[in-house]
C-alpha cells in the first residue's frame, strides 16, 4: 500500500507501515512521541488520548493509515516554549501525581473547553469519564480545567 502523509503536531509526515498498526504505536515507536502513553489496550483509561484535527480520539482505537491528511497534535505538540494554559492550570494545582494519565487528561480537556463543555463541576466530571486517574481522586484536575476554562474566556 502506498505511504500515507499526515501532519502530527504541524509536521508533515509519510506513514509506510503495516496496515495494522494503530496510531498510538506509530507515535510512540516510529516517530517516539513518548508522551501519548498506552494505558489499558482496550480504549478505556484515556492515557492515549490525541488531538485529531483538533478533536480529543483515544489513538488505540484508530489505525494510523486513518489519520491520512489529517492533524494530530500530541501532548509534545500542544506549546512551544511556554508551557500551554492547560499545562500551566495543572502545575498551578497540583492536579497531578504519578503524571501517567496526565497528557491524556490535558488533550481531553483542551477539546472540552474548545467545544465549551467546561462550564462547571458536573460538566467536567462527565466529560471526564473516559479518562481514568488512579492517583489523585480528580479534585484538582476538576479544579486546573476549570481555572483554564475560565481563563480562556476572559
């Protein structure tokens, strides 16, 4: 099969690989694009959670020959030399502790508040629910995305 081009975090690039291959491997191992973890293998915990043309896709579930011609933004890919708001909100609150779900959580939540579904708690939690936290019981996470959203519409 031919090459596919895509451009992932505003670069282009060629996929000539096995039609098989999902894209979070292809990140990780072809183009080490680390921080988009592998979690669960099963779509369920969120911790391989990219942007695809700006929409939040668990990258476990989507072959990488289906992201021809489209933009993947990674966590690597989300700021330049400033951290980006959302990073900035969960330092400032101490919404992270392992840092295992952390990018997933981060990519979750820049589509949430892009699609303005961060208005409040209860909103929060429920766009959250696909994307699992073992270690810090989601208040302060709750709490950075909130600050951010907030934040952004000032």
């Amino acid at each position: 099969m031919p090459s596919q081009n895509m451009a992932i975090n505003g670069k282009a690039v060629h996929f000539d690989g096995d039609d098989r291959t999902l894209l979070v491997d292809f990140l990780r191992d072809a183009l080490e694009l680390t921080g988009t973890h592998v979690g669960c293998d099963t779509s369920q915990c969120g911790a391989c959670v990219v942007l695809m043309d700006g929409v939040a896709v668990k990258s476990c579930t989507i072959l990488a020959r289906q992201a021809e011609g489209r933009e993947i933004t990674t966590i690597e890919g989300l700021s330049g030399k400033e951290l980006h708001p959302l990073q900035a909100a969960f330092q400032q609150c101490h919404a992270l502790q392992c840092g295992f779900c952390t990018p997933g959580m981060i990519l979750a939540a820049h589509d949430m508040i892009r699609r303005g579904a961060a208005r409040d708690e209860a909103q929060i939690r429920h766009e959250l629910e696909g994307n699992l936290c073992r270690c810090t019981g989601y208040q302060n996470i709750v709490k950075a995305i909130k600050a951010a959203a907030i934040n952004q519409t000032e």
